[in-house]
C-alpha cells in the first residue's frame, strides 16, 4: 500500500499515501496551531531581551530594526492563530497553512540568523558564545513546534543553525568549535525525531483509514454498507438545502431459489456482479450500497449524469440481461423504489421509508398482476 524510500538499510522518509493525505494534513494543521500559541508568545516575550542584550558595536539595524521586525511577524503570527478554531479546520484550510507556513518559516529563520551573525560577529570575544545560545534555543524550540510541518522545521533550522555554527567551526577558538559541533548534534536529534514522528503519524492514519474502510465497506461486495451510506445523505443534507438527490432502494426477486438451486457460492458471485453492474449504471458521481443481504441503495446527487426519472428504468432495464457464473446462465429480476430529498422526507429515517415503502408497493404490484395472470389460465 505503500513504501519507504530507503537509504543503506536507513528509514528515512515515509511518503503520505493519497487516501489520507487530507487526514494527515489536518493532522498536521491541528498540532501546528495549537503548539504555536505558546512558542508566538514565548518568543515575543524574548523580543526586548534581545533587543537589550545586543552587541552594542552591531549596527543599529542588527541591533534594533531586525529584532523590531520579528517581533511584529510574530505578533501578526499570534493574532492569525489565535483567530483559528481548530474544530473547523478542514483539507482545503489546512493545505494552505502548511503552506504558508512553510514559506514564511524561512523569512523568520532568516532574519533570527542576520541578528545572530551580525551581533556574534561585533561582540568581544569573552561574550560571544552567548548569541548562538540564544538562537539555537528559539531555533530548538521554534522546530519542535513545527515537527508536524517536516519541511518547515528542516528549513528553520538549516537557516537558523547552520550559518552561525559554520562561523564558529572556523574561528579557530577550541570552545566555539565545541559549541558549534553541539548545536549541530542537537540538531541531527532532533531532525531524526521529525522523520520518526512523520513515520508514526503516517502509519496511525494508514490503521485508522483501514479501519474506517472496514467499518465503512461491505466485505463481499467492496460497496458502502449501510452507516456508510446514511454518513453520506446526512453529509449531503447538512451541506446543501437548495439542491435535492434522489435515494433508490434495490431488492432483486428470486435471489433465494439462486442460492438453493446453485449453491451460497454462486449466489455470492451474483451479489458481487450485480453490485459491479449497478455501479457502472449509476456512474463516478453515484454512491452505491449494499444494505441488506440482496437488498441495494443508490444515491444520486444533483447535478448526476443520471437523471432521477431514469434511474429506474435504467436498473430494471440493464438487470434483464442473464449474469453467466461458472458455466451458468442465471436470470435475476429485482424491484425498485425511489425517494427524493427534500420533497419526499426530511430526514434519513423518513427518506429510507418513504424509498422502502415505494419498493414494497412495487413488489405487492408484481405479485398481484402474476396471481392475476395465474388465475386467468
């Protein structure tokens, strides 16, 4: 289902299957806004403190107008958030956070490691050691936070980390190439514990959309099953009271005598066919369901490429051609009942009668007009 891309026998990266990857994004998007909150806020706190603590030989845009400017994104950053519900967050909203931000990470991460270079590169030597401990902790920290976004979080502290550790590896200073080498190592940790999480999260929504398939999925036919169908014409009611869609209930006739004459073998391959026939009748645009044990559902939305009216005469017509199993040419007969949202209920419970009914009048019609017919010969 799916793959990792491997390096030496080393895990690296777990790609995002497509079936959750809206799941994961909102995932994502959840742990990021609520993680933020307190990291805006910590930092903005660390603002007039860096502002203080500035080499005062740096130039007074390093010192004063850099630390200024990062404190007004991330007071804009805090407002943003802090307007955010996370229970309303949904696939579309959450996709285009993450990639916003993942392109403001590195203006941020950029302008902390200027502040950073600049003030280390004025300040005496003994003081120094100072500034990069001061970025690497925002920089540690600002990371963690955004684990749930791997790229953010690599960028972050590739901008933030890597330049200022560089200068002290090569200044030749014993302790500057030991603090540097550190800052590195915390970093190698941390970006390994970003692939680890990625890697988990991955693999608990792949079980969670298994099990929901399962839960959501007749293990015969591969159809939607009943709850499954219901969350959709709940999903379509909640979503659109302008635009109606049509429910039709399925029940073939004569399904039993298969079963007895042929075997439960072949009447489970019939249930499959006919469940493969309805789908390719009702369309890409149609959900389809197995509700009962030879007893179907359809549900048109508005704007199929079935119209509603046809939809009957449509099954009844396309089920009159024999299914052929296993050398046998099997004739199957079915009776249909249609509702239509909202005309004819206004819940799912009132709809599924009022289809149900319609099949059942249906079907006392078929019966009456054969034991009509019999007592006629």
């Amino acid at each position: 289902m799916w793959t990792r891309i491997s390096f030496s026998n080393a895990e690296y990266v777990t790609p995002v299957p497509d079936e959750i990857q809206d799941d994961f994004n909102i995932l994502r998007a959840r742990r990021l806004v609520k993680q933020t909150k307190l990291l805006f806020v910590a930092l903005l706190i660390t603002i007039p403190a860096v502002m203080y603590g500035g080499s005062p030989d740096a130039p007074y845009w390093a010192r004063v107008i850099l630390p200024a400017i990062i404190g007004i994104f991330l007071l804009l950053g805090l407002l943003n958030i802090l307007a955010v519900k996370p229970d309303k967050i949904d696939a579309v909203w959450a996709k285009k956070f993450i990639f916003d931000t993942i392109w403001s990470t590195p203006v941020t991460a950029t302008l902390c490691s200027t502040w950073c270079v600049m003030s280390w590169w004025y300040a005496a030597p003994e003081i120094r050691t100072y500034y990069p401990l001061i970025l690497s902790m925002g920089s540690l920290a600002t990371a963690y936070c955004l684990t749930s976004i791997r790229a953010a979080a690599i960028l972050n502290m590739a901008i933030g980390i890597v330049p200022i550790a560089a200068l002290m590896l090569f200044t030749g200073n014993r302790m500057d190439m030991v603090a540097a080498l550190s800052l590195l190592v915390a970093a190698a940790f941390l970006l390994r514990m970003i692939v680890d999480q990625h890697t988990q999260w991955t693999e608990l929504l792949l079980l969670q959309h298994e099990i929901r398939e399962q839960a959501n999925t007749d293990s015969l036919t591969g159809l939607q099953n009943r709850r499954a169908l219901e969350q959709v014409v709940q999903e379509f009611m909640d979503a659109d009271e302008k635009h109606s869609f049509a429910l039709a209930l399925l029940d073939l006739d004569g399904f039993k005598p298969v079963n007895d004459r042929y075997g439960h073998g072949i009447g489970d391959e019939l249930l499959c066919a006919i469940a493969e026939r309805l789908t390719q009748i009702a369309g890409d645009d149609a959900h389809v369901a197995r509700v009962g044990g030879d007893e179907f559902a359809i549900m048109l939305p508005h704007g199929s490429n079935v119209a509603h009216g046809d939809l009957n005469d449509l099954l009844l017509t396309e089920l009159v051609t024999p299914f052929r199993l296993q050398g046998n040419v099997i004739p199957i007969g079915a009776s249909v009942g249609m509702a239509v949202w909202p005309h004819d209920g206004l819940t799912i419970k009132s709809l599924m009668e009022k289809a149900d009914r319609s099949l059942y009048a249906v079907k006392n019609k078929r019966k009456q007009e054969v034991a009509a017919a019999v007592a006629a010969e």
